[in-house]
C-alpha cells in the first residue's frame, strides 16, 4: 500500500506557488499563499524533521544573540 505524508501535498503546492512571477500575484494570492505555508508549519512542527529545524533555529539564535552570552 503507498502512503503519503500529508505534509507533502502543501510542500508541493508552496513550491509551485513561489516559482511563479512576484509582480503576477494578487494581494489575495499572497494572503492564500501565507495560510499555505502555515498549515505546513503546524503539519511539519510535530515530526522530528520540525524539531530538528527548531533545533537548529534556536541554535543558530542563540549564537546570533548577544543576550546569550
């Protein structure tokens, strides 16, 4: 049986929405392609791929931060 990941349908979508021309898109696409990009978020933040990019962004804050040191 093939599964897919429900997290790849949006990453599809959120890809072929980005290669289009900026200067085509509507003020309503941009806001769709925003609502796009957070349900991949909160598809993605539970699996360990999401928590090894938090990883890395806290990470790579902390290093950036100078309330850190």
């Amino acid at each position: 049986m093939l599964t897919i990941n429900v997290a790849v349908l949006p990453a599809v979508v959120i890809v072929l929405r980005l290669r289009r021309r900026t200067e085509a898109r509507s003020r309503n696409d941009e806001k769709l392609t925003v609502l796009i990009v957070l349900v991949f978020g909160v598809l993605v933040a539970p699996t360990a791929f999401g928590q090894g990019v938090l990883d890395g962004v806290a990470q790579l804050a902390d290093g950036i931060s100078p309330a850190g040191r």
